[in-house]
C-alpha cells in the first residue's frame, strides 16, 4: 500500500488543523468582553480577558475576574496557566498555576495573579488578555489499598535525587 493510500482512506478521516473537537457550554456574564478564543490554529490555550481594570503592585496579587463561566462535559477539565508573554516581558503569573476548573463547577472563572517584578507595578485593562484555558480530558483512578507498591530504577528519590546543576566551583 503507498503512503497516497494511506492518507487518503476514509477509515481515517482528515481533520482540519486546530479544528475544534469538543462543545463547551458557554455564559458570558459580561455582554462588553469578547468569548474565550485561540489567537492561532493549533493553540492548546484559550485567552482569558480581564473583567475590570486592575494594578497589581510589586509583589501584590489579586482575584481577577473573567466574565466567562462554562459547563464542561464530564470527564474534563480547564486547567487556568499564565500567559507566557505577560509572565516574561512583566513578571505577572497565576498563582496556582495551573488554576483548575472542574466539569461541576458553574460560576464565573477567576483568575488569582501575581505581580513577581520587585520594583514595577502592573496595570491591566478591561478587556486585556490575562491567562490561558486548556482544556483537557481527566482519567478518574480508583484508589487501591496495598501492603507495598511495587518497585522501580527511582524508587523513593525525590526531589534532587538526580542530582542537577554542578556545585560553584571552588
């Protein structure tokens, strides 16, 4: 079989890239903001906007409200993780990152950020984009009591137990 058959099968149809494959029940509660969207076919992260102004001082963090609440289905998530560009050029992330939206959850979508820059202060604006969305499927463990878990090459080594930058040198 070439590789022009394969592609072209229809036991595995084309999907259009960064075409959406899940609904999510939107609200907005603020008529004036624009919905959740991708800046670019194939973003995993949806822009979240800022309700109201807001200047978060050096070091200072603040519940920041998104206008948006959605029902998602069972069985997923919303994961909230800072923008990438705000947290290199200003220092602002989300404290919790990633923020977590469960599929039960109904009410309107905050965001909890933070200003790391020690000497500047941030100044948001209505509408501004704050944060990300991503949306993920959740796998749900049954939990399973045991006398010992079985064993691996890690074991029980933890946090630096695989060593990681070399010592000053002396």
């Amino acid at each position: 079989m070439s590789h022009e058959t394969a592609v072209a099968s229809p036991a595995a149809p084309a999907v259009e890239y960064g075409a959406p494959t899940l609904q999510v029940q939107l609200k907005m509660l603020d008529a004036g903001l624009e919905v959740p969207s991708y800046a670019h076919p194939g973003d995993a992260g949806a822009d979240l906007r800022a309700r109201e102004d807001v200047t978060l001082a050096p070091g200072e963090r603040k519940l920041v409200p998104t206008g948006v609440s959605i029902a998602l289905p069972n069985g997923f998530v919303a994961l909230i993780h800072p923008r990438s560009g705000l947290a290199t050029k200003h220092g602002l992330t989300v404290v919790n990152a990633p923020g977590t939206v469960d599929a039960g959850y109904r009410g309107e979508i905050s965001v909890t950020l933070l200003n790391t820059d020690q000497n500047h202060a941030i100044e948001l604006k209505r509408g501004d984009r704050i944060a990300q969305m991503v949306i993920q499927r959740v796998e749900y463990a049954l939990f399973v009591a045991v006398e010992e878990l079985s064993d691996t090459a890690r074991g029980t080594g933890g946090f630096g137990s695989t060593g990681g930058f070399a010592p000053p040198a002396s």
